[in-house]
C-alpha cells in the first residue's frame, strides 16, 4: 500500500462523502438491508458525515443504536447537526476515537467498515479491537475502494481479520467496491 492510502478524508471533504449520487450507487438500505434487523447495536467505524449511519438508525429502530464513532470532531459535528432534534437523536451514540483505538466499551451485533480499513495504519490492533467489541456470532462487514485497495491488499486485510478471530462468510458483489462480511467465531 502506498502512503497515501493511510490518509483520513479530511472534514472539508465531507460533502463529496453525502451527495444523491452516492446514494444512487451505494443505497445505505440496499446495501445493509441483509444484515441490520431491528433492535441491534450496530457500530459505524469512521462514520463521516453519517452516510450510513442515519440509515442504520432508521434499519434498528425502535429500540436500537448505532454507535457513530470517528476520529475527528468535525465529522461528528456534521452528524451532530443532521440528527439534532429528530428522532434519530435518541438512537445514535456520537464517540470520538482516539488515534490508535476505537476506545469502546459496548458490545456490537455488527460494524461497518465502509471505505475506512486502508486507512488504519496498525491493522493486526484494530482487528482485535473489532474482534472484542463484537458479541458472539456479531458480523463486520468490510468494503474498501479499489482505487486504494488492490485485491492482495484486500486478501491481507481479511487475513488480519481471521487472525483477530472473525471468519469471513460472505463476499457480497458490491459495485466499484470489494466486500465481505465476517463472523465472530
């Protein structure tokens, strides 16, 4: 991997992250429609500007959560607006990660990693944070970019994964993107 697949997606790009096209090509619903019932704590890991995240919101509802989290404020601050004084305020949980952690206590159905993994740079600890946030049988579901990911790297990501204990079950045809969802074994 190059160098440059380890940036993060500054907050001053967060408009090209949400945009009606987007939303054409990768439907939150139709992507995540599979794995996301109601009543699951799901975890968004590098949510951006809640692409995903308010969609999860709706897909667990009513008594659901998702647990926004990302590493830089100002992301968190755009979901922050989005959500301030609807009813998806109740059923999201904002957390800042810290640079090299999640830092997380609660236990997860299912993360997202959506776009997100090439840019961790120690993916051997991530893993096994994910591993531990994860309850019994839990999923993460992994889709990188292929303009940043090649498909040995996407191979060693999914190793790392396995060695952190989550076993991959499923590789979803995703357009422009190379996927997997994986199990907690």
């Amino acid at each position: 991997m190059s160098d440059r697949s380890n940036r993060i997606c500054p907050v001053e790009k967060a408009d090209s992250l949400d945009t009606k096209i987007r939303r054409l090509v990768q439907n939150p619903r139709r992507i995540l429609k599979p794995y996301i019932k109601n009543g699951m704590t799901v975890l968004d890991v590098g949510c951006g500007p809640g692409f995903f995240t308010l969609e999860i919101a709706r897909m667990v509802a009513p008594s659901g959560r998702v647990i926004a989290a990302d590493l830089q404020e100002g992301m968190l601050r755009i979901v922050r607006d989005k959500i301030n004084g609807t009813a998806l305020e109740s059923r999201i949980t904002l957390h800042k990660c810290e640079p090299d952690k999640i830092g997380l206590k609660d236990n997860v159905d299912f993360a997202l990693l959506f776009y997100i993994v090439h840019e961790i740079p120690n993916k051997d600890k991530f893993f096994q944070e994910i591993a531990a946030l994860l309850k019994p049988q839990g999923q993460v579901f992994i889709v990188e970019p292929p303009f940043h990911v090649n498909k040995k790297a996407f191979q060693a990501t999914l190793d790392k994964a396995r060695a952190a204990g989550v076993t991959v079950t499923a590789r979803p045809k995703l357009f422009f993107s190379k996927a997997a969802l994986l199990t907690k074994v």
